[in-house]
C-alpha cells in the first residue's frame, strides 16, 4: 500500500479510537473532570502516567538531542528517568494521602494562605505554559510532515483534536485515552528500533545492539559511529563535548527535581482510590517509561549512524558524497516541512554534511575538496520520525511512527491543558474568586479556559525558542525552582510556615525566569535576548537549561531565612502534616 494512504488509515484509526474513549468517558462532574472520580486502577494508572510523561519531548526530540549531542545527551536520560524515580518515591503517595485534587490545593492548605494558593497558581501556569510549547511544536512538526500539511495548518489540525476529547472529557477521558496512546506510542517507537538493530547489528534487541559488533564486522557499533563523525570533523560520539561537568550535574539534577514537581505529572496521583495504589501505579508507570528510555540512546546513535552513510556512503568521505538529485524520498519528504534545508554553497551539486565549526577540518576540506561549509540542516527534532524513512524500512512501521508521535505529542498536551484548566476554573475561580459558585459552572469555566490554553499554547508553539526537548528542559528548571522545594518541604519540615514559603517559590521562580530571560531570550519572542545563548556569556558558565537547580537553591534559602524571622506554623498544621505521613514522624508540633 502506498505510504501516505498507510499513512492515513492507521493515524485515522487511532484518532477514532481517541474520539471513541472521549465520547464513552465523558465528564459529567468536577470530580470526574478532575481526576477521574479517583476510581482509576494502579496499572491503568501507571500506563496513563506513562503517557502522560513520555511527551513529544521524549518521543520525538530526545533521541534526536542524543544523536547529535552523544553522552551530554544522557543528561536528559538521568534526569528525566531519575526524577520520575525521586516523585514516586517522596512525593506521590503523600499528596495522595491529602486527598485534594490539585497541587494549588495542597499548598494553600499546607501554608495555611490564599496568598499561598496564588503563588502556586502563578508557578503553576509558567511551568505549564513553557512545558506545551514543546509539545505543540512536536504536534505541528508531526501532522505537517505525516499529512503533508505547512507547519501552520499541521497546529490547526493537531489544536482541534485536542480540544475534541480533553475538552469533553477532561481527567476521565484523558486517563483512558492515554492509556490507549501509552499503547501505540511505545509500539511505534520500540518496532523500527529492532528494525534497525537487527540491520545494524543483528540483535532484536536495541538496547544490546547499541553495545554490540556491527554485522559482518569486528568492529563495535558506537566504535564505528566514533569513526565516521571524527571523518567529518565532528569530535566521538562516546565523549561529553556540550557539557562541562558542573553543567552535566545541574542539568540532570534540574530536571530530577523539576520532574518531581510537575504539576501535570503529580495530578495522576489524585486518581487512584488510595495511597496503597498510588504507590503501585508509581511503579507501573516507572515499568512502562523505562521501556522507552531504555531505547532511546540506541534510536539516537543509529539515527545518526544511518544519517551519515546516506549522505558519505564511501569509505573516503570525500569520494561519492551524495548529489542532491540523487537525494533519497525522505530528504524530498522533510525538505517541504522546512526542517530539513539544503544550500550548495560550492555548487558542486553534491551535499556536505560536515562539522564546518570545526576550524582546524573545515580549512583542510576546503584546500583538499574545495568545501566551503556545511551544505545540510537537520532539524534535530526529526530524527526520530524520519529514522525508520532513512533506513528504508516498510511503509506500515513509517505510518506506525507517525502515529505514535502524535500520540506523544497529544497524551501530554491534554495532561498539561487539563492542569491549566484546573488551575483557572478551580483553584482561582473556586478556591478565591467565588467560592460559591456551583459545580455545573465551575466545570464550564474549566472547559472555556481549556480552550483558551489551546488556542494560546498553538500560537506559541509555532514561535519556540528552541528545540522541543530544550523547551521542555526550561520548564523542569521552572518547576524545580519553585514548586518542588514548596512541596518537599510541606511534607517532611513541617516547621516551615507561610510566609518562608511564599517568599521561596517567588524567589526562585522569578530568579529563574530572569536567567532564562536574559541568557535565551523571552521565552516566546525569538531574537530578543540581551546576550547570545552561548557559554561565553553564561554566569559562572551555566547553562540556563540547568539553572533550575541554583533556582531550587535560592528557593530553599531564602524559604528559611524568611521562616526564621517570622511566625512559627500554627500546631494544628504540624499536626496535619505528620498525619500526611506514611510512617508518621516523630514529634508533637514545635517552634522554631
């Protein structure tokens, strides 16, 4: 069968099946709207909370950050796999045992403060703003690349399926449609890996080809993928060349604590009936995510392996490089999205594909073959979907790939929406604005302001600053800085009063978002940045991606000055707190 029409039919029966579940689990209530009634089984659960997780930032720009960055990319693989760890442990069961249904509910209640609530709805919305932007422009890259659709009319097409089932069935569902996606996203991205192990390597399994011999070779797969990159300038895949390693450190311990105070993430929590089965969908979820994580480094290094033999299929790299006429249907493919752009900067008719940033390699290909620069641009965000093209694998798998990226891209964008919604029409609107409102117009508010982030995150979807998985970095430093020192402390120091914490969310959120500000540019209006995004102008060299850490730092810090000069916590919230825990802790209330 022809790939588009393939193409077609499998991402049209996915979304029927999608629609199907929506229509089946519509939300007729707050609680339903909410958190699904909280009836929802620990491993249904843990296979939402999968999905839900694994956005397109994981499904379709990790890997490709892994492929063109080598190790440094493994900070993405630590931290986000590591983070997830550090929630299920110290953070889930215990906000379960609260029993609210929202993040902003905890904190208003734990520090005793409204003022608390809105602080906690500010943080919430930047974090989760920041956080769709990635997965809207994995939306649009998707659908205008599988539906042969400009970038613009790819957001438009991915924004109406979205409102059509997160709309109408909010957490309810949301959870079972997930489940579905958590279905189709890891077939679609485990089936061309062992594909392609088994061309590489001969091993059904990447995980154990990525570390094996190549096939009919004595030469080991990431030996050889060192080879052909240091052949075109390039410094060995094996190597951190992007991090130093006080970036590798704040990177990856930015997005641990940022992942554990997601507030799209900690919501799945609240579904469950009870705390037993919160922990046991913490670690379904934790199953059903290594799965893919365990994967990505071999799709990442043989995405690039495959790239390069296209384009430099000779052993020489300077024998027979590719001529562009001769350019294979998947370049011809991604050419028409723009992400993938070609400039014969020798016209030669030939495509170079070399580290031209290499000054030293750079002057010898232009003496020794008359190059004069890089010739091709790779959008990173498109190796995962364009690997199985480039490896000539069946049109039934490249159909299969465009409709887990989808379901990527979709399964967080609704989790994310649903948390926005949640934020305005129960936490503001409900919890401080009218809290007599009825049930019935509290859950119009949250579908009027679900559209309202859809409409607001397409838009800066097409304008990000950066690619999906840099964006989605940004927001796990957002969250790191300022809810998750808010909710750790909540639990387990139970000393820690209003005022120490309001003044610690603020500081480190603002403090973050300054950085962020001035080393990128404002997040969503390209080109405004006071400095160039490179380390010569970083602060003590960090990376703005891993700045959430210091963020989470100031946090603390300044959360206990503050508590030390001002009131202590009222006895009655200590007492609330040593009941959240599982085992209870030892001590009456005390002061400072």
């Amino acid at each position: 069968m022809e790939l588009q029409t393939m193409i077609w039919l499998i991402v049209g029966a996915s979304f029927a099946l999608y629609f199907g579940i929506a229509i089946w689990s519509r939300a007729g209530s707050t609680s339903e709207f909410y958190v699904a009634s909280k009836g929802v089984h620990p491993v249904a659960n843990g296979m939402a909370t999968a999905a839900d997780w694994m956005s397109a930032a994981s499904f379709i720009s990790m890997a490709g950050m892994i492929a063109f960055m080598g190790y440094s990319g493994g900070a993405f693989l630590m931290g986000w796999t590591g983070g997830y760890v550090l929630l299920a442990l110290l953070l889930a069961p215990y906000l379960r045992k609260f029993g609210k249904f929202t993040v902003p509910d905890f904190i208003a209640d734990r520090y005793y403060a409204q003022s608390a609530r809105v602080v906690a709805i500010i943080s919430l919305l930047v974090i989760s703003i920041t956080y769709i932007v990635g997965q809207m422009t994995g939306v649009a890259i998707v659908f205008s690349r599988f539906l042969e659709l400009d970038l613009f009319w790819g957001m438009v097409v991915g924004m109406a399926v979205v409102f059509s089932y997160t709309v109408l069935g909010g957490m309810k569902g949301i959870t079972y449609t997930q489940i579905a996606q958590y279905v189709v996203l890891i077939f679609a991205y485990t089936v061309p890996a062992v594909f392609i192990s088994l061309q590489l390597t001969g091993w059904i399994f990447p995980q154990i080809g990525l570390g094996a011999t190549m096939t009919g070779s004595d030469m080991y797969m990431l030996q050889k993928l060192d080879q052909v990159l240091v052949d075109i300038g390039f410094t060995e895949y094996t190597i951190n060349n992007n991090f130093g390693t006080l970036n590798m450190f704040l990177l990856t311990m930015a997005l641990m604590v940022g992942t554990a105070g997601l507030p799209h993430v900690i919501v799945r929590f609240f579904t469950v009936p009870n705390v037993r089965d919160a922990r046991k969908s913490a670690g379904w979820a934790l199953v059903f995510i290594a799965i893919l994580y365990t994967t990505a480094p071999a799709v990442g290094a043989m995405a690039m392996f495959n790239l390069i033999k296209t384009i430099h299929p000779a052993e020489t790299i300077a024998e027979d490089t590719l001529l562009y006429e001769d350019r294979p249907q998947w370049m011809r493919n991604w050419e028409t999205t723009g992400l993938l752009t070609f400039n014969d900067k020798n016209e030669d008719g030939r495509i170079q594909f070399y580290n031209d940033g290499n000054r030293e390699f750079a002057a010898m290909a232009e003496e020794q073959y008359g190059w004069k620069g890089n010739e091709l641009t790779v959008n990173r965000d498109i190796m995962v979907l364009a690997s199985p093209e480039i490896a000539n694998l069946p049109n039934w798998v490249i159909a299969l790939v465009a409709a887990g990226g989808i379901a990527a891209a979709l399964s967080t964008a609704a989790g994310l929406l649903l948390v926005i919604s949640s934020s305005i029409s129960h936490d503001l609107l409900k919890g401080i604005i009218a809290p007599k409102i009825s049930e019935k117009t509290e859950l119009l508010a949250g579908r009027i302001a679900m559209s309202a982030a859809i409409l607001l995150a397409g838009y800066l979807g097409l304008n990000p600053p950066g690619f999906a998985a840099q964006v989605v970095a940004l927001a796990f430093g957002l969250a790191a800085s300022s809810l998750f020192p808010a909710l750790m402390m909540g639990i387990f120091f139970k000393q820690m009063n209003k005022e120490g914490a309001i003044a610690g969310m603020l500081a480190g959120l603002f403090a973050t978002l300054a950085y962020i500000f001035i080393y990128m540019g404002f997040l969503f209006i390209p080109g405004t940045n006071l400095f160039p995004n490179n380390a010569d102008y970083w602060l003590f060299g960090i990376s703005p991606l891993g700045f959430g850490t210091i963020g989470a730092v100031i946090n603390v810090v300044v959360a206990l000055l503050v508590m030390k000069m001002t009131k202590p916590t009222p006895a009655h919230i200590q007492d609330m707190v040593e009941n959240i825990r599982v085992p209870r802790g030892a001590g009456k209330a005390v002061d400072h």
